[in-house]
C-alpha cells in the first residue's frame, strides 16, 4: 500500500492528505528526543523488563522508532538477553539471513571464515547508511532490529543513527514529488548476490518508502552505491540526491551512539550506519537480531 486513503481516519502518509500530514508532522517533531541521552533507558536485567522499563523502552519508539537500553548485564554472553527482551517487545519473527548463527541470530565480530569474508558487518570497515534486509522479498522485509553488546571496540565502531519518519518529512517538506517517486515500486532495484555461478539470493526491486495495513511507514535503503540500480528517472534521481544529502549531513535528528557492555539498540529498522573500528585483546561482539515483526504499540 503506497499512501492511499483508508477508512475515513486520520492518514499522514497520504499526499493527497495535507492536513492529516501536518497534524501529524506538528506532533512528531514535538514528541521527538532532541539528544542521544534522551534515548536512553537503564534497565536492570533485558530477559525480565519491569513494567516501568517496558513502558519507558515503548515511549522512546513512539517517539524515535528506537532506543537505547543501559542493562547490568555487562560482557555476559548470553544469547538469551537479545532474545528474550526481543520477545517481550513483540519481535518474534527472526529473519534467518545469509551469515546467521544456527539460532537466527547474527554474532556480528571480524571474521574470516569462507561463509563471512567479503561481508562488510563481519568486517571491521565501515558501513554506510542504510535499513537493515533492503534486499530482502516484499514477504520478509524486516521491520525490526535489535544490536546487543557485549564487547565493544577499543577504538570506533559508533553507530549513528536517524529516524526514517524525520527523513521522510524533510524529503517531504522539499517537494512531496521526491516521496512520489521513492514510493514508486521499481524505484530502487538490489541485484542479485551471485558467487561464482551460484545464485545465494535473487534481484529484488521495490520502492523506498511504504506504507502497511496497520498504517506505519517503512523504509528499505542502502548508501552502497556498487550493490543498488535506480530508477531511471530524472524525478527518482533528484530525490535520491536530496535524500543523500540529508544523511551526509547533519541536522538536530542525527545521533550518534557507542554501545557499551551490556547495552543495546532496539529499533523500527530506522536508518543507520557504523563507523570504522579496531580490536584490543577482545575482540569487538555484538549480537544482531532482525525481526519480520515491528516493535508492539508503536
């Protein structure tokens, strides 16, 4: 669904509905975190939330689509912690991608192996802007993601972060055409992923933004300019470099965030990047989530 009317109620992503926009744009620039630290929710243990922790982690995503938990946990392996708070959030639905553990969760550290080298997470290079699954089919499109810490680097390996809602009324407020054409569903095309003469996933084309029955915006983008083929387009074009434009630079909505043991991001598949990072005698670990599921009550 790309923004059509629906029922009578109120429909902010629907262009021809100026005024349920900006009703709605008022209120989310309001609501939403102005620093990093106003993300952030302590929390004792993630595998048993208190009511109080649930409802301050579900506050934060209304608002920002993510949060910042600050658990007790420290360098407890446990893979336990992602999936149980994961669960008590709604997020049940792991998406068992290409590189994922046997429990369909990603231990994101260096790695050589034949299976991990050539990807970029299993590396210590950066990695650009993107939502995480942008070239995952219609029917498995990751709605939520969450990263778990348990060693970070000595040096780098930040996350910076952006709220795919806020890209998408600066695009809007610049000319509504650009979210026309982003929602366009040949917009942004992801080739195949071939090795040697293996096929290990088909092309999968689709728009940028989307709209589902329950009524909330996702997003599938990557700033990897070998890996993507756009519409050819000169609308399509000029809303990919003003949206380019809004990640390289920086507005009162860009966060950047190093998590610490214990510590972890929950998120609606916002955007997000990671910079470049070095080792010390531990090697960095994060464990990596993807749901098919968005985060209940946001």
């Amino acid at each position: 669904m790309n923004g059509q009317s629906v029922d009578g109620e109120p429909y902010p992503f629907d262009l021809d509905r100026p005024d349920d926009y900006a009703c709605w744009r008022e209120r989310k620039l309001d609501e939403h975190p102005a620093r990093v630290d106003d993300l952030i929710v302590e929390i004792l243990d993630p595998r048993h939330l208190s009511t109080t922790e649930h409802e301050a982690i579900l506050t934060r995503c209304r608002q920002a689509n993510m949060v910042i938990y600050a658990s007790r946990s420290g360098d407890d392996p446990d893979k336990d912690i992602p999936r149980l708070l994961g669960a008590q959030l709604g997020l049940t639905r792991l998406d068992r991608n290409l590189g994922a553990d046997e429990d369909a969760i990603s231990s994101l550290t260096v790695r050589s192996d034949a299976l991990h080298r050539g990807y970029i997470p299993y590396s210590n290079r950066p990695i650009a802007w993107h939502t995480d699954g942008y070239y995952n089919p219609p029917e498995h499109q990751i709605h939520g993601m969450l990263l778990h810490c348990v060693q970070p680097a000595v040096i780098g390996g930040e996350n910076h972060l952006l709220d795919h809602e806020i890209l998408y009324i600066l695009l809007r407020d610049r000319n509504p055409e650009y979210i026309r054409a982003l929602m366009h569903p040949r917009a942004m095309t992801i080739p195949a992923n071939v090795v040697g003469d293996k096929e290990l996933r088909p092309e999968q084309t689709g728009p940028v933004f989307s709209v589902y029955p329950d009524r909330h915006l996702h997003m599938r983008y990557t700033d990897r300019a070998r890996s993507i083929r756009w519409r050819d387009n000169p609308l399509t074009a000029e809303a990919v470099a003003y949206l380019k434009g809004i990640l390289d630079g920086t507005t009162t909505w860009h966060f950047s965030a190093k998590l610490e043991p214990g510590w972890g991001l929950v998120n609606n598949n916002t955007l997000h990047t990671r910079t470049r990072f070095e080792d010390g005698e531990r090697p960095r670990l994060l464990y990596r989530a993807r749901y098919y599921d968005r985060i209940s009550g946001t």
